[in-house]
C-alpha cells in the first residue's frame, strides 16, 4: 500500500516514529500525481519544489520532537483560498494570473503546525457549480467513477484526496460544495458552523453562507483537520469564539446510545430521488438504530422553496462579491488604448454559469420585481432557521441524502443547470441555516457501482457530536465492508 | 433669496460627509491620515482584495457617537451595516459598506442664529460608512490612490428645514464647530474632510407640498454652499414660475460661472441594490459603552453659551456668535481671564474681530494677543480711550504685538480731558472759524458743530467731545 493511501492520523503516527518522513511522502503525493493528474485534472497549480522544501522542513521539526497532528502532512488547497504568492484563480479565467499578497487564515494555521501544502486544486468557477465542469481552465474527472463527475465545486480537492494525491484538502462549501463532492468520490466533506472556521482570504461567492471546511479519507483525518483551521479570528467578524470541543483524540469512545436522528420525508423535496440514494439513507438509519439511536421520520425545510431562497440570495451577495472584478484591476485582458469596457470585460471574462448567478442576483436586489423575490427568499431562511431550531429542540441530529442521485455522467449537468441546482436540495438548507453537516462515504450502490453518500447535519457547533455519529457509522460500514 | 422670487422659497436639506479622524480606517488597521505617497497606506481590505474582510475599527462607532450625542441625537443601541452597489473606479470593492436601514444616530438638532432668529433645524440621521479612493487625472491617463478607501465617514443628513443660502451657511457653520469641538473630525474642507451635497426644492409660500427637488454634490466652502443654493434657487423659480417643470437631477456647482450643472438625470438614476452586509454583524452598543462616551464629552457650544451669560455677563447674541466659532471661544476666554469690562470685550470680538475666524481657518495677522485686547478693552472701559481710538489700537497691536497702554502712552492716544488743552484748542478752533463764530452769535445754534468737530480735528480725535461742547458754549457765551 502506498503511504498516501493510509489515513493521516495513521501517517502522522508513522510520521513522529520515524517509520516515514515527510520527504518521502510528500514525493509518493506529487508521483500519484503526476501518474493521474493528467487525466483527472485535480490541481490547478502543483507546487513541486515549495512542497519539497516544507517537507524538508517538517521533518527536521519532526526529529527535534516539534511536530504536531499535522506536521509533515501533504495536502491541497482550493484554489478559492489565497496563497501568498502562488496564484490563486478561482477557476476563472479573470483571475488566471492573480497572486494574492496574502495567506487565508485557514491555510496560515496550517503552515503554522508546517503541513505540507501541494497545490491548489481544480473547481467550478468561483464556486459556481455541482461538476467542476465550470472551471475555466478544465473539468475534473471523478477518479473513483469513471466519466462521472466528482461534484463540484471543490471537486479537484475532493478527486485529489479520493485518489491519494493529497492526504487532505480544504475545499469551501456554501451550499453543498464540499459535502457533495466528498459523496461523489466517497470521502468525507465537512461544512463546518457558519463562523467556526475564519473565512479571511476565501474568495466570497455567498458571504453569509461561504465556510472552508475539511475533505478527508475519514472521519478521525477530519477531525484533526477541522481542529488545526477552527477558532476565532479577529480577522473575520463573523467568526466565532465559541470554544470547540476537541473531539479527534476520543473518538473511539463515541457512544451514540439513546441519540435522537430526524430523517426528512425524502420523497417530498420535489426534486425527485434515486432509489440507491434512498437505500442508502435507510441502511444508514438501521445502522444508527444498530448502534442504539433511535431514528425517526419527520417535516423539515428540505424542499425546492428552501432551494429557490438559497439561489435567490446566494446569487444575490454574489453579484455584489464579483463587481471588484470591473477591468480596472483585475484580468490580463486589460484594454490597452485606455478605452474600458466593463461590459465587454466582464462578458469576456466569467464563464455562462457565473454570469447567469450574476444577472440573478443583480436582478432580485434591483427595486420593483425581483426585490420581492429576495424579501420572499429572506423569510424563508428565517423559516428554515425556525424549523431546524423546532426540530433540534426534539432531535439530536438529522438524517439525510447528501445529493438526490448519484454522480451524473460527465456533461449532463452542463445541459441542464436546473437539474444541477436540484441536487443540492439536502445540503443547503444547513448553510442558510448556519449548521455544521458532514458527508460521510456510505459505500457503492450495488447495481450501478457508483458511490453514495449519507450527510448527518447537527446543531450549531456541535460539529463533536457530528464527528461522533459520523465515526461510528464509518466503522460499521467498513466492517461490514470487511465481513463480506 | 427674495429678490429671486418673491412667491417663492426654498426648502434645502443637506448632507454633510464628514471624516472621522481616527488613526486607523474604518475596516482595517492602515493609517487613517490625509495624503501619503499614492497607494502607500493600504492592505488588502483597503484595495477590496479578493477574500479580504473587513474588521470594524470601534474608535470609529465610538467617533459616531461623539457625533450623535453632540448633535442631540438619539443613539442606536443596535445599527447595522448595508452595501451600497454602484460601480466606480475609485470604489475598490464595487459596493460601500454605509449603514442605510439602521443608522447609529437617529433624530437630533442643532439651533443656529440665522438673521438675528433662533431657528432649529432638525437631524434626521447620522451613519457611518467608508470612503472611496481618490482618482487622479494626469497626463490623459487616469491614476487611482487608495489611501484614502476605507477612511471612516459619518454622514449626516438634516431633515428639510433650511430656507434659505444664509441659513444653510449658519447651519453648517454651527455644525462645524460642534463637530471640531467633539475632536472627531479635523473639518477641512479645502481637503475634503467635511463636504456638504445640498438637496433642494422650491415651492410657493403659500404652497404646503414641495417640488422637485435636484442635488447638488461635494460642495467644499460655506461660500460655495451659499453660492450653489442661491443660483439653484433662481433657476428653479424661473422654470417653475414659467409652468416648466423641474425634473429630478444630481448636479455641481461650478464655481467660476457660479451656477449648477446637470452631473446626471433622472433616468440614469442609481438603483444601489442595497442589501444587509453578510462580512459585518450588527453593531451592538451598550449601555456603559454609550455613557462613557456622554461622560467624556467637552463642553458643547450651547453650553458654553449659557456659561458666557450667566458667568460672564455678556449678551445672549454676542454668547451664541463667539461660542459658535472654536477659535474665537477660546480667544474670548483667554481674553476675559484678566479683563473687567467683559461686555466691552465681547463686543469688540464680536463687531471688529470676528472677520478673522472665517471658514477657512483662523486669520490670526488679524488678532491683537488675548491680554492686549482684554488691556484695550479696559482702556475704552474705563474712558482712557475711545471707541475709535480701540479699534486703531485692535489694528496697532496685532500688527506690533506690543501691550496697548504702552502704545496709548508713545503715541499720546489717551482722551484728552485737561481744562487748558481744551481751551487752547477751542480757542484755536474759534479763530481759525470766525464764521461760524458769528453765525452763532446771530442765533445759528448749529455752528456749534462744526466749531466742536474744528477743535475735534485739531486734537487728533482726542479730545472728550462733552468737554470740548460744554468749553465751546463757555467761551462763546464769554463773547457774547
């Protein structure tokens, strides 16, 4: 088994034993790569002799007894997140030579334990997309499910995790856009609390609902992960300090006995639902009941007028996120006889998918009609806010779909972006409502092959009980898994 | 203003932007301060970088406050903050933060002394925003300077109740120096560091509805505020009274042909998409926070009027005039530590000096040091001089910067009140008039005068005028 197919917190164990140095591992990360990246399309930058050099680096900590969880461990960045001085797109052609003079908190925390920082990865533009087929630089294949898509946006982060070429990534998720992609390539995603991790030096795409969360190959991994960016930031007024229980180390006492789980009424969304998908979500209850939960189904804003409010207001702070992208100091393209057209700029420069956020948004904040539309879309997230309130007053957690179908193949997505938005009627209801929600690898649909899902979703900061439920499930499932 | 149209008046609102000088900007922690080599004073928030986030500066709410609780406003305990979209160059972000639906201070005043009438013109609201870079045009080429972007403002915008140039003028003189007062804002307007958009309407007198009213943007001297409104006025009057109707514009004012421009229509009218701004939660202010700024605040204008009246015993009109200029207040105080005729004193501030405290600043060539005038204010107090010979000594002593009663005493500028010198110079008058002489001896009793002016003119406007009156009877009473 090659080293970065092994969980992290097993690396990191081999790590400060001196079984493997972080040289070496980083080396086994950039060779997967460089064998698959080709035609997976994960990253977008490789940082070859900068990953090399913090190895090196890593592993002299390591030997001075220095090293922490993370110390040594290579991983990849969406490409969303600043990075001082390596380019930083967003997957858009706009910004495809920008070099941010500045580090994303997050990213910094992680530099501060000395992870190993890859590359940035692939993604749907400006986190725009379910696919990864709106980057404006090259889709992203799912590298588990041939000619599927891995989901988007953090699709390259989720692909380059999935096939061992990062032993973690960030991606950023506002309405889906880690927990999708963690299903579609079966690792784990998590969204954490709206303000648990600091947003400064994510690129905004919807500012009240953007978070940076985790994408591992396990839950422990993702905890550690969520645990190293986590914390308040003065940086970020919207970040939290609440303090965050430390929940990586004691997993394997989890005890789910006596735990209250809500299922939505999956058939009721009115965006329609794959068979396996549902399968899934009831095998994944019979496990909860196994472990001594008790699961029930109940009402809960998981519907398509929930999902018509996120892209309202989604698009809205959108539209007022990407006016800085005017011509004047952003884009190679900058006219050169002094003559600037915004119009023709900003045409130019995003792709159709970001555009059409764009219009909509501007659309539903301009005064007459479309205002309506975002008053409406604001009183439904208050009603989604209520709703989750009410029910995390009688249940502990809540069940559901991460998508309502498996990965769709390559292409179909770009057809119909109605059908696009439809897939993410589970998971945005948690980012207007501000929760934490995991999406944890279920296994392989047993007709199609094609890897399923299950998201857990708890109350706000509870991001521990999360990590609990999720890490139980996960070694029932692999057991189970082993037991065939 | 009636000369324009006697039927008619003029319904101005303004709202004035005002700097806040913090050291540091309102998002971030670059440096606050005026000027600095171009783009030297940012960071990524204030270049609106991608990912930045702006971290609200609370010296700036706390300035806010300042301001409010100095304008009688009521002051938020919750405000929020808006984006206001609109695309400009100098406008990093492509929106401004402002707080548009909850303002920090809500529903103050201020009353000015407008034509000899107190008058209260209302506040409606003060917010607090950020101000926009600066564009630089050189050499056919457009240059922007962001250090300026991010610079803490409040605006303060009144309710409709000036009526006229003149008012308008005393309001924001007034407001300036309640504002310099406070400490929060340095007030320059050659700088931009207060700059007034006036809103105006005209209607008919006896009209209770308003009309159309236009703006007029980034007027930057109370003589151009004056100037705008007036030329504004007349060219709506003469529209309105033709039946031509007005429509609704942004203009400017241009100061060389004195009259307003149209910037932009009605149909080219903003449609700023405002929306809560998700990067910044809702302002909450507490209760200790609030009071501790009440507590801290200097003595207000208003105050320092009653104290004029009461402590000093001057006049309510000559106590609302010096209280309302910083410069000339402390000039008076400074004044009226060692000075007995305080009524005297305030008067000769308030009739001679007070053009030296003009609205670009204090001309202090212009002004004696304060214990000379309180000295001069003496002398004409106690009759060692007179009025004339004050205000010559005004002039003398701020140009020399030598104590008065030296300058009386070298220059022999005292009232001359000797018995002998006023003969002599009666005698000398009635000789070189015999004229007028006879003329009053034949019962013109006016030829009195201009004997009396005679002897005036030969003692250098000296001479005690009663004395020379009564010693002129005398001596022609002697002759008859």
């Amino acid at each position: 088994m090659r080293p970065n197919d092994l969980p992290l917190y097993e690396l990191s164990a081999m790590l400060s034993s001196g079984e493997l140095s972080s040289e070496h591992l980083t080396m086994c990360c950039l060779e997967t790569a460089d064998r698959t990246d080709d035609s997976v399309g994960a990253f977008l930058t490789l940082c070859r002799d900068d990953a090399l050099r913090s190895a090196r680096e890593a592993d002299r900590l390591i030997s001075s007894g220095k090293g922490m969880a993370l110390t040594g461990i290579p991983f990849a960045i969406k490409d969303n997140i600043c990075t001082e001085g390596i380019r930083t797109t967003c997957a858009s052609k706009l910004l495809s030579g920008y070099i941010p003079p500045y580090s994303a908190t997050a990213v910094r925390s992680l530099e501060n334990v000395c992870a190993v920082m890859l590359g940035k990865t692939n993604m749907d533009e400006f986190g725009m997309g379910s696919s990864c087929e709106n980057s404006a630089f090259r889709p992203v294949q799912n590298p588990i499910a041939p000619g599927r898509v891995p989901g988007g946006s953090s699709g390259g982060s989720a692909a380059a995790v999935a096939s061992g070429m990062a032993c973690f990534a960030l991606g950023s998720d506002t309405g889906g856009s880690v927990r999708q992609p963690a299903a579609f390539c079966s690792v784990v995603g998590l969204k954490p609390t709206y303000g648990r991790v600091s947003r400064y030096g994510l690129v905004p795409f919807a500012s009240s609902m953007d978070t940076i969360g985790p994408i591992t190959r396990d839950v422990r991994s993702n905890a550690i992960v969520f645990e190293a960016i986590s914390g308040h930031d003065p940086m970020d007024m919207t970040s939290s300090s609440e303090a965050a229980e430390t929940v990586s180390g004691s997993l394997d006492n989890s005890d789910i006995r006596g735990l209250r789980i809500a299922i939505p009424d999956m058939g009721a969304t009115g965006t329609g639902l794959s068979e396996c998908v549902e399968k899934a979500v009831l095998d994944a209850a019979s496990v909860f009941e196994s472990l001594g939960a008790k699961c029930v189904e109940t009402v809960l804003p998981f519907d398509i007028r929930t999902l018509a409010a996120y892209y309202a207001i989604s698009a809205a702070e959108a539209s007022s996120n990407l006016a800085r992208f005017d011509g004047i100091r952003y884009g190679s393209d900058a006219p050169q006889n002094g003559e600037l057209d915004v119009r023709q700029f900003r045409s130019l420069g995003f792709g159709t998918e970001v555009q059409r956020r764009i219009i909509l948004g501007t659309y539903v904040l301009s005064s007459g009609y479309g205002r309506d539309l975002y008053s409406k879309s604001l009183s439904r997230r208050e009603y989604v806010r209520s709703a989750f309130r009410a029910a995390f007053s009688e249940y502990d957690l809540i069940l559901s779909p991460v998508t309502p179908d498996p990965p769709p193949p390559l292409g179909r997505f770009k057809a119909s972006p109605s059908e696009m938005y439809y897939q993410d009627v589970f998971t945005v209801p948690a980012n207007l409502a501000g929760l934490p929600a995991i999406s944890v690898p279920a296994g392989r649909d047993s007709s199609s092959g094609l890897p399923v899902g299950i998201q857990l979703t708890a109350p706000h900061f509870a991001e521990s009980l999360l990590y609990r439920a999720a890490y139980l499930f996960e070694k029932e499932i692999s057991d189970g898994k082993s037991r065939k | 203003m009636e000369k324009a149209g006697n039927d008619y008046e003029a319904v101005v609102g303004l709202e004035i932007h005002c700097e806040l000088s913090t050291k540091t900007k309102a998002f971030c922690s670059c440096e606050s301060a005026f000027g600095g080599e171009p783009n030297s004073r940012c960071c990524p928030v204030c270049f609106g970088l991608p990912g930045a986030l702006p971290a609200l500066n609370m010296k700036a709410a706390e300035f806010a406050v300042r301001a409010g609780v100095a304008l009688n406003c009521r002051i938020s305990r919750i405000s929020s903050f808006d984006r206001k979209n609109y695309f400009y160059p100098d406008l990093p972000k492509g929106y401004q933060i402002t707080q548009q639906r909850n303002p920090i201070c809500r529903d103050g005043f201020i009353d000015i002394q407008s034509s000899g009438a107190k008058k209260r013109i209302r506040i409606e609201r003060i917010h607090l925003e950020e101000d926009a870079g600066k564009l630089i045009h050189r050499d056919g080429e457009t240059l922007i300077d962001y250090n300026r972007a991010g610079v803490p403002l409040i605006e303060i915008v009144t309710k409709p109740d000036i009526s006229s140039a003149r008012e308008a003028q005393d309001f924001v003189r007034k407001l300036r120096s309640i504002i310099l007062c406070t400490a929060i804002s340095d007030c320059r307007m050659n700088e931009g560091s207060l700059r007034v958009d006036v809103n105006i309407s005209v209607k008919r007198k006896t009209d209770a509805e308003l009309g159309v009213r236009t703006e007029i943007k980034n007027l930057n001297s109370v003589n151009a505020i004056g100037k705008a409104i007036e030329s504004e006025f007349s060219r709506q009057v003469s529209l309105v009274s033709k039946g031509i109707p007005l429509s609704r514009e942004t203009m400017r004012f241009d100061p060389v042909s004195k009259s307003t421009l149209t910037m932009r229509s009605k149909e080219s009218y903003n449609d700023y998409r405002y929306f809560a701004e998700p990067d910044i939660p809702p302002l909450v202010l507490s209760e200790e926070f609030i009071s501790c700024v009440e507590q801290s605040m200097p003595e207000l204008p208003e105050r320092k009027a009653e104290r004029y009246v009461s402590v000093f015993g001057i006049s309510e009109d000559s106590a609302f005039l010096i209280s309302g200029n910083n410069d000339a207040s402390a000039y008076f105080e400074k004044a009226a530590e060692s000075c007995s005729y305080l009524k005297t004193l305030s008067n000769m501030i308030t009739s001679t000096l007070f053009p030296a405290f003009g609205d670009d600043g204090t001309d202090m060539s212009r002004l004696p040091e304060p214990e000379h005038l309180s000295e001069i204010a003496d002398l004409s107090g106690t009759g060692t001089i007179n009025s004339l010979t004050a205000k010559k000594l005004m002039e003398l002593s701020a140009k020399e910067k030598k104590s008065p009663r030296e300058i009386v005493e070298r220059d022999c500028l005292a009232v001359i009140r000797d018995r002998d010198r006023i003969k002599k110079l009666i005698g000398a008058a009635l000789s070189e008039m015999p004229k007028a002489k006879s003329d009053y001896l034949r019962g013109k009793k006016a030829a009195l005068k201009s004997i009396v002016g005679r002897a005036m003119f030969l003692s250098g406007g000296l001479a005690d005028p009663e004395l020379l009156n009564e010693e002129a009877e005398n001596q022609l009473a002697e002759k008859e």
